[in-house]
DNA sequence: TCCTTAAGCGGACTATAGTCCGGTTATGCC
DNA sequence: GGCATAACCGGACTATAGTCCGCTTAAGGA
C-alpha cells in the first residue's frame, strides 16, 4: 500500500498516528496491516532482509553454498554487518519492543537456522544455540552504540569475529 | 524509601501510578528519585550488582585477583549468569529502552572495564571493543528468551564460554 | 513569632502505542 | 435492482510513561 510512502520519509521520529495520517488510512488500518509499529518496521526491511537470504541461498560463495562453514560464516557475519548499517534505524525498529520480539521474527528464524547448520556442520555441539548467542553479538542496539562510539565497521566486524574465533575472512581488508 | 516496599511486590506488571501509590508518594516524586522506569530498575538491582562487583575486587579467585585472566573471564561469565537468573525482571527492565540506556548505567560501564582490562592482560588486541562483543552475549533479553525455550543454565553457560574461546571453567560442571 | 524565600511534592497534563466498536462499503442472493 | 450479510475501515478511546506547574512545607532572618 503506502510503505514506500512511509518508507521515503523514514521511521524515526514520526508517531504512529503521523504514519496513518500521512498514508490517508485510519490508524486501525495500520494496525490491522502490521500488527505493530515494530511489525511496520520489519515490513519495510523486508526486501533488503530477502535479498540477503537469496544470497545466502543461492548466490556464490563465500555466502552462499561452496567453501567450508567457517568461510561461511565468515561472510555471513560481514554481509549482516553490511545489512545493518544499511538498514540502521529500522532493524533498531523492528528489535525494540519488550516481550522478546526479536526472536519471533520470521527474519530471525531464517538467521538462526543458517547459523546452526553451519555450526553443526563444523562439528560443533549444541548448534542452535550458540547461534542464539552469535545472534547475540548482532543486535542492532549494540551496533548502534559502537558507531556512535566511533568505532570503524572493519574494526567492529574483526573484533566480532575473533571473539567468537571465526576464521578471519581476509577479503575486504582495509586499514 | 519505599524502594523495599516495592520490590517485594515485584516490578513486572506493576504501572508507575500503581507503584507511586503503593509508595504514598506523587508521581512526580517517584520520578525526581529515580529518573525513569529504568532508573528505578536500576536502584533496585544496585545491591546485587555491587555485592557482584565486591566479589570481583576484592573476592577469592577465581572472580577475584589471583588465576590468569582466562579463569577469571570464565568465572566472571559465570558469576554474571546467575546475577542475571537471580535478577530476571529488573535486569531486564534496566536494559529495555530505546535510547541505548543499556550502555550508560555504571553498572554496564563496571562490567565493561573488567572485562576489557581481563582481555588486554591476556594479550588480547581491541579489549575495549571485544568487551562490548562480550557483553552482549549476556543481554538480559536473550536470556530471558534461552530459558523460556527450556535450556539449562549449565547448558546455556558452556555455549558461550565455547563460543567465546573463554577456557572452560568446569567447577560446577554437573550433567 | 511572623514574614520571606527556597525546596520539595503531588497530581493533573501530555505524548504515544495499541484497541475497539459503530458505520460504511462491497458482495452475493432473490 | 434491491436487500441481507459480511468484510473492512477509521477515528474515538484506553493504557501508560514521562513532564510540569501551582501549592505546601520547611528554613532563615528580623
């Protein structure tokens, strides 16, 4: 419907109410569309989140199928880093509520899934959940906190991956 | 003042209006002590977050001084799991809102230089930075998520330390 | 003791997410 | 074409966090 309307003008500050104004439909409507305004948000990066998963799915290696499940994973964690910095506030969004919203997003299904197979496929135990916990080290919230910190995203994407001792994925290195 | 009155009744359901009037004290007033929801989380869980902190200052190793800084990481991750199981819906309610509040409590900024200080003495490269990867591996919100999925703490526990390449502390390994 | 001034209090007020129900429009049957 | 029924819509309503200002009470000086 209006989402591209919505989306132009971006989240950040506008209210619910503003939203509903601006696409000329009553806030029920809204609301009966997206459930919520985290639901609103999660509309909205529906497409970059698709495409990073067709990547995933079906495109070449290092994310795609191909090279072993720590290369993958690897490219996963920096092609996520990619994603987020691209779709900031939205993903911030779309995390936000209380009642663990986060995890009961298809969107996080999809990540989680990917993540333990890969573990599993290195041969390590217990895969789905230690995705959960590198999922962890992905909330938009932190990220979001090391940037306005400052910190450089090739900093913050190798400071990830040795932490959780992933292979370093050499492409890309700057600095 | 009436901060006993009010932990005993427990916070999670309870509005601001109930607890100001369980307090018999204006809104107004619960608001000039405590700042905000989370503030008044916060306040509430000071005492075991600094009983934690005294612990790792001045406690037996392995929290405290004494085994390398590997033993003490593990340790620490282990002492902050049941803080956080102990502490459930205050911590949680301390973390939750928009603005990054998570970050800016002493309490965050405590766990951080310990943390970073432990990574740099074992060699580590970008404590600070790895720190903050650490922490959010123990955000209240996945936690809180992990056991209502059903998995043990012990379990929970040894995914982390593992994901982590923290050296496995195994005192208390029961299973 | 009384008056002046500062500090602190409390509850009415605002902002905003999310709900609900009465009305309106569309659909299908006679 | 006209009516019964269902689907959908919109905005008034509710719940709740957080703000603000007038009033009360305490402190200090004469």
């Amino acid at each position: 419907m209006a989402r591209r309307l919505v989306a132009e003008r971006g989240i950040g500050a506008l209210t619910m109410d503003e939203l509903a104004q601006a696409a000329r439909v009553g806030k029920g409507t809204l609301y009966r569309a997206f459930g919520s305004r985290a639901g609103l948000a999660e509309a909205l990066v529906d497409e970059a989140e698709r495409e990073l998963q067709e990547r995933i799915l079906t495109g070449p290696p290092p994310l795609g199928y191909g090279p072993g499940p720590a290369e993958r994973l690897g490219a996963f964690v920096d092609a996520y880093l990619a994603f987020l910095s691209d779709n900031d506030e939205l993903v911030l969004e779309t995390e936000r509520p209380g009642e663990g919203a986060r995890f009961h997003t298809g969107a996080y299904g999809f990540w989680h899934a990917h993540i333990a197979a890969l573990l599993r496929e290195e041969g390590t135990d217990d895969g789905g959940l230690r995705a959960h916990v590198v999922l962890a080290t992905l909330a938009a919230e932190l990220h979001a906190h090391l940037r306005s910190q400052g910190y450089e995203p090739d900093r913050i994407r190798s400071a990830i991956q040795t932490t959780m001792g992933l292979s370093q994925v050499t492409r890309s290195r700057r600095r």
